[in-house]
C-alpha cells in the first residue's frame, strides 16, 4: 500500500467529518427557542403588552405557543395572547373570545381558569346592543356569568359577574318592554297583551313597573275581542239552531244572532277596560309621584274613575 497517497485522503475525509460536525446547529433545550428561555421570551412580550405594543406583544409570545408548549410558561402566554385582542387599542373581542376559550381547552382545571371564564363572558358583555336591538350578545354573557359564578362562586371576579348578571337581566327586561310598547302603538293590542304578561312574569324583580302597567292599561283599554271567542260564539250559535252554515239562518235567527254577538262583544270589551282599570289603578297606588301614575290617572278619569284615594274626613 502506497502510504502518501492513502494519509492525505483519510486527512481529507477527517476534515469533513469535522467541519460539518461544526456545521451542525445544536439541538435546542425543551425550554428555549431561537438561543432564549421560554421565561425570557415571556418576559419580552410581556414587556411589549405593557407598553401599549399589542402586536409585537402577541408575535413574541406566539413563539411559545408555536415551539414551547410543554413549557410552564405556556399557560400565561396563552392568556397574555387572549389579553392582548381585548386590551388591544383597537379591542377585537371575537378573537379574543376565541383564546380564551383555547385556553379553556388546553388546560380545562388550570387555577386561573375563572380569570378566563370571566374574560369570555366581558366578551359577550361588552359588544350587547342597546333595548332596540337584538339581545342574542345579551342571552350569552348572561350564560357566561352564571357559569363562571357556578363553577368558581368563590372568585374574585364574582361580585363584578353577580352585578353584570343583574345588568343582563335588566337589559333582557328592557328590550321585552319596548317590543311590547312598539306593538301598542302600531295597534297590536293582542299581542302586546300577552308579550307585556310574559314580560312581568319572566322579569318581575328587573321590569320596569311603571311603564309596563300603562302600556299594559293601554294594550287592554283598545284591544279588540279575540278572534278565537268570536269563532267558538259562532260554532257554539249554529249547533243551537242546528244549521251548519250562518247563510241558512233565517230572518228571524239572523236577528237573535246579531242581538246575542253584540251582547258577547259588550262584556268582552267592558271585561278588557275592567282590567286595564286594573293595571292603572296599580300604577297609580305603587307609584303615586310618577309622570306614567298621572298619565294613568287621566286614563281612569276618561273611563268614569279616578285612582286617587280621597282622604276620609276626621
């Protein structure tokens, strides 16, 4: 064997063992990313968040989510993302909605899942639309309050939820109110009827009183017979004088009819006024000062009553 030519390549395939074992980047610790601790890259974004910088914030912290998620510090990197879409100068409370909850799914028994909880249901809270408007936001932030006070009664968020809770309500109750307010003035007594019952009965510690027993005063004191009495007057009419059809009754039933409807549209009407007499002498009694008691006490002198009390001479 011919030594000076076999050293200089054995010496050759050494050197490139060698440099590309100097070449090799080493493998990165469970911990760190891009030569940084999970703890560092942290403390980075948490840095950004603080200065107002929402953006560079949730980029940095998104490198623990993407490469570090076994690490500790994974769990408030994922609520410092959520934070950062709600505390952001431009709130974008969809999104944030979203990383809550995908905080939720990764760590369901996590000690601050009521911070999230209490995160998501603001989400809902804080995009409700006014009385007019659809109250769907309204319905899910109340669900969101009251699951966060079943499961963590203890919380520190749960005085503020007990609160909003009350503020759903009222909203809830509001919104039924001016539905039922819209369909009095657009002559829809029926159903403003039974929408301002419901209402009292749904809502009796959050509905405005005052207001709804006018309109329900109002509802009543206009709203026409119902059209189911008519339709059981009229079967119950042609099984008495045996005719299946009111054009084979004669004159002298025709007559009898006529008299006996309009006795039936008499007392359903005067049934109605009795009773929205009812609900303005409430008004009147529970509310004496109010501008809706003295709207209500004009009413019941336009119906032949008054709901003051005269005081008895000594």
């Amino acid at each position: 064997m011919n030594l000076s030519r076999t050293l200089p390549t054995l010496a050759c395939g050494v050197l490139l063992l060698v440099g590309a074992a100097a070449c090799r980047k080493p493998k990165a610790k469970p911990e760190e990313a891009a030569g940084q601790t999970a703890a560092q890259i942290l403390a980075e974004g948490e840095i950004y968040l603080q200065n107002g910088k929402w953006d560079e914030g949730r980029k940095v912290l998104r490198v623990i989510e993407e490469r570090l998620p076994s690490s500790k510090e994974f769990p408030l990197a994922k609520l410092l993302i959520a934070d950062s879409f709600f505390f952001g100068s431009t709130s974008t409370y969809p999104e944030a909605l979203v990383e809550y909850q995908s905080f939720l799914n990764y760590f369901p028994r996590h000690e601050r899942r009521d911070y999230a909880l209490y995160r998501i249901a603001l989400c809902h809270y804080a995009v409700i639309e006014n009385a007019e408007r659809d109250q769907s936001e309204t319905r899910r932030a109340l669900e969101a309050f009251q699951t966060l006070l079943k499961e963590a009664p203890g919380s520190a968020y749960a005085v503020d939820a007990k609160a909003k809770v009350t503020q759903c309500w009222r909203r809830l109750a509001e919104s039924e109110l001016m539905v039922g307010i819209f369909m009095v003035k657009n002559y829809q007594f029926a159903p403003a009827e039974m929408r301002l019952k419901s209402l009292m009965e749904t809502y009796p510690e959050y509905v405005d009183r005052e207001r709804a027993y006018y309109y329900l005063g109002e509802a009543m004191r206009q709203r026409p017979v119902n059209t189911e009495v008519i339709k059981q007057f009229n079967k119950d009419w042609l099984a008495k004088v045996k005719k299946d059809d009111a054009s084979k009754l004669t004159k002298e039933e025709l007559k009898e009819y006529t008299k006996a409807f309009t006795e039936l549209v008499k007392d359903e009407l005067a049934k109605y006024k009795d009773e929205a007499k009812g609900f303005y002498q409430k008004l009147v009694e529970s509310y004496p000062g109010s501008e809706w008691a003295g709207r209500a006490n004009d009413r019941l002198l336009e119906m032949g009553q008054t709901g003051r009390k005269e005081e008895l001479d000594s």
